[in-house]
C-alpha cells in the first residue's frame, strides 16, 4: 500500500502562521518558495550593467529585499505576494548599485542633461519630444547621440518603477498599479486609475518599437533579451530603445507630476 505524503502547507497558511503566530520556520519556507523571484528580477537588472558584477552579487542585494518584503507585506490585504516583492528586491539590488557608486560622474551629469531636456522639451511641446529634437537640443550629431544613448543606460535612471515610487507618498509602484490587485484597499482605485491612465497616455505616444519594447518588458515581463529575440534585433539595440522610451516617459511625467501626486 502506497502512503500518501503529506501536503504542503498552503501559501495564506504559512502567511498566517508567519505573521500571526511568529513561526521562523513558515518564513524560511516563504523565503525558499518565493526565491525565483530574486533571480528573476537579478536577470532584469543585470543586462543594464557591465560584465564586473557579478550575478551572485546581484542575487545576494535582492534577497535582503526579498526578506524585507515578506517581513512587511499584509497577507490581509489581498495583493498577490510576487507583485509586491519584485519591486521591493529591484529597489534592493539598485539601491545597494547606487551605494557602491559605479557610475562615473560624467556619465550622471550626461544622464541628468539628457532627462532634464526631454523635462524642458515636453513641458514646452505638450508632447512627447522626437529623438531629433532632444538631437537638437544637445548639439549632437547622429553617432554622438547614439554613443549617448548607450552610456546612460543606468539601471536607477531607466527604472519606471523607481520614478513612479519616488513620487509616491505611499510607496505605490508601476508593478502593483499595473496588477490592481489591491481590491481590499478600494481608496486607492482612483489613484491606481490615474497612473494607469497618465501611463497608458503616455506610452501611447511612443514610437511603435519603444511601445513594443516597453509593454513587453513592463506588462509582460520579459528581460531585454528575450525582447530582441521577439522583434528580431540585437539586444544592444533594445537596451537602447528602452534607454530612448524612458527618458522620454519620465520627461512627460515630471510634466503630468501634479496629477500623479493628487
């Protein structure tokens, strides 16, 4: 006779015995479920780096995000757990970049240029600014910008999540407005609403590729890698025409800042 194994607790059962009765045990067995996580988004934020760090480096700065966002998250509330953490253990990994200061100075003040004039262009066109315009406006010719694309590429500047969090209040990112799952807490519908709507606005205003490589990558999860494999270029060129859409959205958003923050 066979003897039926065990079944494994369920995911709200050790969020309750976790959170409500302490059990150490219910959080390793969180940490060991939820573990794909970090090595998923590592992946993502690892394209946008040079080849010196490593990828256990990367692993090892999301799974301190990873413990903090199973020590906070409300298992009341109703939000898939996965959509609250990705963004918790990107904001570990770029934080933890950000501390170790790789990008060289010239490089920020470059990036800080460039967003400050799709800011300025946007705001003075009501629209979004063309890469010719922003061209224009550096005093750069065809190669130069091209080459400028390519160094700017940070991952805390080309982060939608981390330019909508910073100007969030409570702390509300592009994965969870994207999911709307947070039906337990109905006051935020409208504000959720909103950013959909101002990104959705935004997005639409792209060039078709940007659009494509920016709905694959945000509402689809895609890495930058597999989104060269989907449209059939080089992810080289990817990474540079997600550069391109997110300085252009975070230039039209700064502009739109007050009807995010209402």
């Amino acid at each position: 006779m066979k003897i039926a194994r065990p079944k494994d607790k369920t995911e709200q059962k050790l969020w309750i015995e976790f959170k409500e009765h302490n059990n150490q045990q219910a959080k390793e067995e969180l940490m060991l479920r939820f573990m794909p996580l970090v090595k998923y988004v590592a992946n993502r934020v690892a394209i946008n780096l040079p080849d010196k760090f490593e990828f256990e480096d990367l692993q090892n700065y999301g799974i301190i995000g990873l413990i903090d966002a199973i020590e906070r998250f409300d298992h009341r509330r109703g939000m898939k757990f996965s959509t609250y953490a990705i963004s918790r253990i990107r904001g570990s990994i770029i934080d933890q970049l950000r501390r170790l200061d790789w990008v060289p100075t010239t490089i920020r003040r470059k990036a800080k240029q460039v967003a400050e004039i799709n800011s300025e262009l946007a705001n003075k066109l009501g629209r979004l600014p063309t890469d010719e315009e922003i061209r224009q406006e550096l005093d750069l010719d065809s190669d130069e910008y091209s080459q400028l694309m390519s160094e700017i590429n940070i991952p805390q500047e080309t982060s939608l999540d981390s330019f909508i969090n910073s100007r969030q209040a409570d702390g509300v990112t592009l994965i969870e407005v994207i999911a709307d799952e947070d039906a337990a807490r109905p006051e935020q519908t409208f504000r959720y609403e909103e950013i959909k709507r101002i990104l959705g606005e935004a997005i639409e205003k792209l060039k078709p590729q940007e659009r494509k490589v920016v709905t694959l990558y945000y509402y689809e999860g895609l890495n930058l890698t597999e989104i060269g494999e989907v449209l059939e270029v080089t992810t080289a060129r990817i990474s540079q025409l997600h550069t391109k859409a997110i300085y252009r959205l975070r230039g039209y958003l700064s502009r739109k800042k007050e009807e995010l923050l209402e």
